[in-house]
C-alpha cells in the first residue's frame, strides 16, 4: 500500500516537473516568437543626430572609401550608393578599388594620406588592426580615418584608427538565438558557422550565447569555423561530417548568409534536406531568394542603401565637429516566408525595408 | 667481364628479386593501404557513425567536383604542361551556366552546352600562345586563369546567382545509385576513360613520351606540339565540366569560390602519381588519392578537430606520401 502511494506520488513529480518544463519551454518560444517580431515590420527612420546643414559643412571636404574587396557586390554597392549621395550633397568622394590584399589597404591610406583626404574609411572588412603603421602615418598627415561596418556597438575602436561606425551585430547573433529557440521549441542542438578572427563575429556570437545561456541553458551548439577564402572546400564536407556524428541536430546557423550555397549541398547529400531549417544574417539577395523557394528559413537583412546613408552621416558629423555617432540607427530585418516576397522576383539589393529614411536623411541634412 | 657486371648480369638472368617485388607492390599500393588504415582509425574511434553507408556515400558523393578537376590537371601534367587556369574555367564555366539559365533564361542544356564550349575555347587559346610564342604553360595558364577571373566577375557583375534549374540539381546529386549522388558516377566515367586512354591507346603512349622528353618524342616522329595541344584543350574542357557540376552540386554559382580548388586538386594529381602507376601521373591513382585526403579530413570532422587540423593532414599527407615514394625509388635505384 505505501510502496503503491510512493509510486504513485512519484509519478505524479514526474508528471508535475514535465509540466512546469514544458510551461517553461512554451514561455521562452513565445519570448522568442516576440522578440522576432519586432524585426518583420518595415523600418522606421530614427535621426541619429541633430539635423545640420550638410552641403555647408562638407563644401571642399574629401573622402576616400578603402573596402574590404571591391569583387565584394555587398561592398561595391554600397560605396556607390555612397558615391551617390557625395555628388547631391556636392562633396569629392572617391573609392580605394580592391581586390581584398591588404598590400592594396595599405597603398589605399598612403594615396589618402598624401591627398590629404579629410577622412579615409576602412569599410565592412578592411581591418585597422592590419595596416597599423599606415593609419598612424595618415592620421599624422592630418586624415581622420574611420573603420565603419566593422564593430559591434560594445567593441572598441581597432587598430589605432580615429573612430568607428558601428553596427548592430550582437543584436543580430541574439535574433539568430531567439530564432533558433523558436524554431526547436526550446530544444536547440544548432550547427553554427563562423569565420574566426573577424570583429564581427565575435559580436554575432557573444550575442547567440548570451541569449542561449540566459533562456536555453540546456540547450547546445557545436561550431564550424571556416575561413572565407576556404568556404567552398570546407564547409560542405564539414557540414556533412558534424551532421552524420549528430544525427539530433535541429537548426543550422550560417552567421553569414553566403556560407549558405555551401550548406544546401550537404544537406542534400545527407538526405537532409528540408527537414533542417537554415537561419542566418546578411540579407544578401541570392538568399532572400532561397527563402522565397523555402530552402532558408530566415534571414537577418541590411538595407546596403541605409548603411550608405548612415554611415556617411556619421563621418558628416565626425569631419563637421558635430560630435561622434555611437548608434547610426542602421535596422535590422528579418525576411522570412511572411514578408521575402517584398525584396522583389529575384530579389534586389535594399528592397523590402521601405523608402523613408530617404526623405528622412534628405531632411536631417538640410536638402529639402 | 667484371665481377659487378657478371652480378648484374646473374640478376637480370634470374628476374627480379622477392624483395623488389614488394617493394614494387608497396608502392604501388601503399596509398590504398594508408586509405584503409585511416578508415580502420576512425572506425575505431566512432564506428556507429565513421563506418556507416551514409558517411561512405558522403564521401563518395561531394567529391566529384575536385576528382573532375584533378582529372583533368594529370592529362596536361603527363604531357609535361602545367594548367593553371583550370579552377578560373572551372569557376566560368559554373558561372556561365547560372548567368545564361537563371538571368537569361536560357535551357540549362543550352547554357551547359555554352559553358562546355567556353571552356574548350579557353583551353585552344592557352594551346595556341603557349605552342605559338613557345612561352611556359605555366606562365601563359597563370595569367589566362587570372584574365578569366576578371571575365567571370565582370559578366557576372560579382554576384552569387542561385536558383539553377533543378533538373542539373537532380542530375547531379540529387538522384542516387547505390545510395551515392550520380556525380560521382560521372566523376568515375571520367577517370575509367583517362585510364583507358592513358594506359591503352597509342595517344596515351605518345602524351608520355612528350611529357618524358619532347626532344627524343619529336624524332622519334611524333607530333609533339599536336599533342600538347590536345592535353591543354582537353584539360580546359574537363575544367569546362567540373564547373557544370559545381553548379549542380550547389544549384548556384559566385564569381570566387571554385577557385580554391587548384591547390587541392595539384595535391591529389601529385599525391595520385606516387601510387597504382608509380611516377606517373594516372588517373586511379588521382581518385584514390582524392577518396583518401577526403576520408581522412571527414574522419577530423566526425571527430570535431579544428579545421585547421585538417590543413595539417593535407599537407603532412602530400609531403610523407611523395618523399615516401623517392625513397623507395632510392632504394631501387641501388639494388638494381
């Protein structure tokens, strides 16, 4: 009778400790779920500074923009759109064209600094802390020089270089977190992609773990790290391999969307395909296509046209004395099934996010 | 007679001796051993998951591509030319095929055809200024792969393309035999031909006697620069085929990734030719040294080694496999 009892109340623990787990695990997906959200809708224009008269300010200013890799179509639209907005606003706004050698950045702040370029910029991948003695050389020649797209708001200033235009990448490796906790109902075993050595994913991942640390404790991630210059040979065999160890995996993070065309192979060959779901950031067109044909779940996108205009306003105030910008206010947005359709058929650069940052930028500058 | 003559000479009379025999056979098949002892090493570490079907047909299955380009440098190799270009054709040609079906709208059998047809004109072009202005294939293929590199991002405006027609999807990994994606059937094709051709055809004897000396190849009345302008063309058309299925295996195509084929594919040509036909560039001993740098580096992966680990086995693999074979040449050499 009293052995019956203690199984019985057992029984019941069990039942009870599943119940509270569960409740728990339907609390943080429906955390997660809203946590998301808030990056679907279209973006509202957020001024990140005070409105001032561009056109005075910038008159006989010049800028030189050094990219990562100019073969780079992320980067290369973005120095146009750049260019673009330097010939409204009337100023000499100039591209370093590479081919991603650092021996080129480094001729790219020689040539500002012996042009006397009021400030260089190193963009999305030119790293500072590669060409040290070069950005001492140009700032002592009198050139501001900027990384901009290259930090997270809480990374410091890399390299010796004056100041940055950071981004939001932490926030995108904590969407990453929540996706992948909405995705498994809480029950998260993700393959996450990285390129070591890069700021920004360092950003990108302190912000997955954090997130999975605080809301998912049992959940787990292993991690490949691939070099860019090896995607193509490594991560499909890599890929394939940390699949066919751990037949339980349940969501794959490329934390950048190119690593993608890479992944979709081994999933095919493992007989995988369509039964894992794919998140990851960049918002590069190609992927917003393979979420309209339902091979990516999600992507975290950036209007390149927006970086453009961000970052350009930030250098503005930092060569008008107006003060440094430590949030450019570039958004984020998620393209999923629900909204891919709005990047276009196929989809295009800086598609989907809406058009009023144009007017409001025209109109913190003084334009209109 | 001396009494060292009369020895080599008792020696000869007898044939060779045991001792040379297995040192002929452990050269020759020593890669497929060290092939086997990787598998046993990992299949002891985790069998459930290393000596599976799914993890061979894995292996078998995603490697079609680097077979096909490291096919296709042994054919220019045996013939004493280097091609340099093969991952920059190899990167065009995927690329073609994305530009001309998904921008274009073309059939993907139209495009396949135009990017094949590309790739053999790229292959007459390195023939025709390495044998015309008698430069160094390897100086005229480095140059061409770069100028095709530029022509790959300019037609391609630097974009990844995605969404192939899945018909090359589904001919290329999608639909299996056996368990294992039909490239690598093709991939097998491929090299069964060259073997063919490389060890029983009177074109397979003349690319050798070119590669082993044009000077004694052109007296003894073979048409040399005919030849190496068959293996150079070849060679790009092969490239030409790697990349169709390259976009096959990933159903998209960027302007830069298939160039990172080259250094692997020159390890596997190198690593081939110290076994099946020892210091001859052959095409069985190129796929088997494909399968064994691949056995070994998904074995790492299985196991969660960084990936730098497997740089590691790359190159310590090459570097042991080829001093391994002069060794064992060395020795020859002094016993007979």
């Amino acid at each position: 009778m009293v052995l019956s009892i203690l199984k019985r109340s057992a029984l019941g623990a069990a039942i009870c400790a599943a119940m509270i787990g569960n409740a728990a695990a339907d609390d943080v997906v429906k955390k997660a779920e809203a946590e998301l959200a808030r990056y679907r809708a279209i973006p509202k224009f957020e001024a990140p500074g005070a409105p001032f008269d561009a056109k005075a300010c910038m008159a006989g200013k010049k800028i030189l923009s050094v990219p990562a890799s100019s073969t780079i179509p992320f980067l290369s639209t973005i120095n146009k759109a750049t260019a673009r907005l330097a010939k409204d606003i009337g100023f000499h706004f100039q591209v370093w064209e590479n081919q991603g050698q650092v021996s080129q950045w480094v001729q790219g702040l020689n040539y500002g600094a012996s042009n006397k370029f009021d400030l260089i910029e190193m963009l999305a991948g030119a790293d500072p802390r590669a060409v040290e003695p070069q950005i001492k050389a140009a700032r002592a020649a009198g050139s501001k020089v900027v990384a901009a797209h290259l930090t997270g708001f809480e990374q410091a200033v890399p390299g010796g270089a004056d100041g940055v235009v950071p981004i939001d990448y932490k926030r995108a490796g904590e969407l990453l977190g929540w996706w992948a906790i909405g995705r498994t109902g809480g029950k998260v075993n993700a393959l996450v992609l990285i390129v070591s050595g890069a700021l920004s994913t360092d950003s990108m991942m302190d912000g997955f773990k954090e997130i999975m640390a605080k809301n998912c404790p049992s959940c787990k991630h292993a991690v490949i790290d691939a070099p860019v210059s090896e995607w193509a040979t490594k991560i499909q065999p890599a890929v394939q391999a940390a699949l066919l160890a751990d037949p339980t995996i349940n969501a794959i993070v490329p934390i950048y969307d190119s690593m993608v065309q890479f992944v979709l192979p081994a999933l095919t060959i493992t007989g995988k395909a369509g039964r894992i779901p794919i998140g990851t950031f960049n918002g590069t067109p190609f992927v917003i296509g393979l979420v309209q044909s339902g091979q990516v779940e999600m992507d975290i996108g950036e209007n390149l046209d927006w970086i453009a205009h961000g970052v350009l306003d930030s250098h503005m105030r930092r060569l008008c004395g107006l003060g440094e910008i430590k949030d450019p206010k570039i958004p984020l947005l998620i393209f999923d099934k629900s909204n891919a359709a709005t990047a276009g058929k196929p989809p295009v650069d800086s598609k989907g996010y809406g058009d009023e940052y144009v007017a409001g930028f025209r109109k913190l500058w003084k334009l209109q | 007679m001396t009494s060292a003559k009369r020895e080599d000479a008792n020696r000869a009379a007898q044939g060779p001796d045991k001792g040379q025999v297995w040192i002929d056979r452990g050269e020759r098949y020593g890669l497929i051993v060290a092939w086997l002892a990787v598998i046993a090493i990992f299949g002891a570490i985790r069998p459930e998951v290393f000596l599976s079907w799914a993890n061979f047909s894995t292996i078998f299955g995603s490697q079609a591509v680097l077979v096909v380009v490291t096919l296709s440098l042994i054919i220019p190799l045996t013939a004493g030319d280097y091609d340099l270009s093969v991952a920059s054709v190899l990167t065009t040609s995927s690329m073609l095929v994305a530009v001309l079906n998904v921008t274009h709208g073309w059939p993907i059998g139209a495009a396949i055809l135009a990017a094949l047809l590309v790739a053999l004109l790229v292959g007459v072009a390195n023939a025709a200024i390495i044998l015309y202005f008698r430069i160094h294939s390897l100086i005229v293929t480095l140059g061409m792969g770069t100028f095709m590199h530029g022509v790959t991002l300019w037609f391609s405006d630097s974009q990844t393309i995605s969404g192939i027609d899945l018909t090359l999807v589904t001919a290329v990994i999608a639909t299996r035999l056996f368990g294992i994606p039909l490239a690598f059937y093709y991939a097998l094709i491929v090299a069964l031909v060259i073997w063919y051709v490389f060890g029983h055809t009177a074109v397979g004897q003349r690319l050798l006697f070119v590669g082993r000396g044009r000077e004694v190849a052109r007296l003894s009345g073979i048409k040399v620069d005919r030849v190496r302008f068959g293996a150079l063309v070849a060679s790009a058309g092969l490239g030409g085929l790697a990349g169709v299925l390259y976009a096959g295996t990933t159903g998209a195509a960027d302007p830069s990734s298939g160039m990172t084929y080259l250094l692997p594919a020159f390890a596997a040509a190198f690593l081939g030719a110290t076994s099946i036909v020892p210091g001859r560039f052959n095409a069985i001993g190129s796929v088997v040294a494909v399968y064994f740098l691949v056995t070994g580096i998904t074995g790492l992966s299985i196991l969660g080694v960084s990936t730098y680990v497997q740089d590691l086995f790359y190159g310590a693999a090459l570097i042991v496999a080829v001093a391994l074979s002069q060794l064992v040449r060395g020795r020859e050499e002094r016993l007979t």
